[in-house]
C-alpha cells in the first residue's frame, strides 16, 4: 500500500497529518485528517526510509493544500521521526507541529 484517498478534501477544509515514521522493518504511516468532517479522508503506509518519508508527507501537504487552499498541519512522532522532521524543515515545510 502507498496512498489511499477515500474522497476528495473540499475547498477551505481545515486538515491535520498524524505521521508515524519507523525504522526497520516495519512502515511510516501518516493520515490526513479533517477537522470540519472529523474523518480520515487519505492515508499511507509504505516501508521506506524514515528521511523519505518527509519527502512523501511533503507531497501528501502540497496536494491538500492544492485542493482546499490550506497547508495542512504536520505532526510527527519524535521517538524516530528526527530524519523525517529534518527532510520536512529543509523542505521548508511551513505548517510543521512543534
């Protein structure tokens, strides 16, 4: 599985990104989810490196973004996600949880 979109973000949607990345076998997971219809309405799950994985969640918030005008807000688990935070600010990713 990579990406999963079970419908299409509306225009000035507010969304957050809950991302899990991983190291080893198993997978980064993130979901997009909405604050107006409180559902989760894209998500992905892929083994890969955990510093790629900014690069994907960086895709998944141009693409909300492009649909509802709104930068998504990412969160990333910090017990293995320092590589994909550091991908995403050297993205200049702007809506970065902290």
């Amino acid at each position: 599985m990579s990406y999963r979109l079970f419908r299409e973000p509306e225009p000035n949607e507010n969304v957050v990104i809950a991302a899990d990345p991983s190291e080893g076998g198993d997978r980064c997971a993130a979901v997009a989810k909405s604050k107006k219809h409180a559902d989760s309405f894209l998500v992905y799950a892929a083994r890969i490196d955990s510093a790629q994985f900014g690069y994907e969640l960086n895709k998944m918030g141009k693409y909300v973004q492009k649909k509802t005008g709104i930068w998504p807000t990412i969160g990333v688990e910090r017990n293995t996600g320092m590589a994909t935070i550091v991908t995403l600010q050297n993205l200049n990713y702007q809506m970065l949880f902290r």
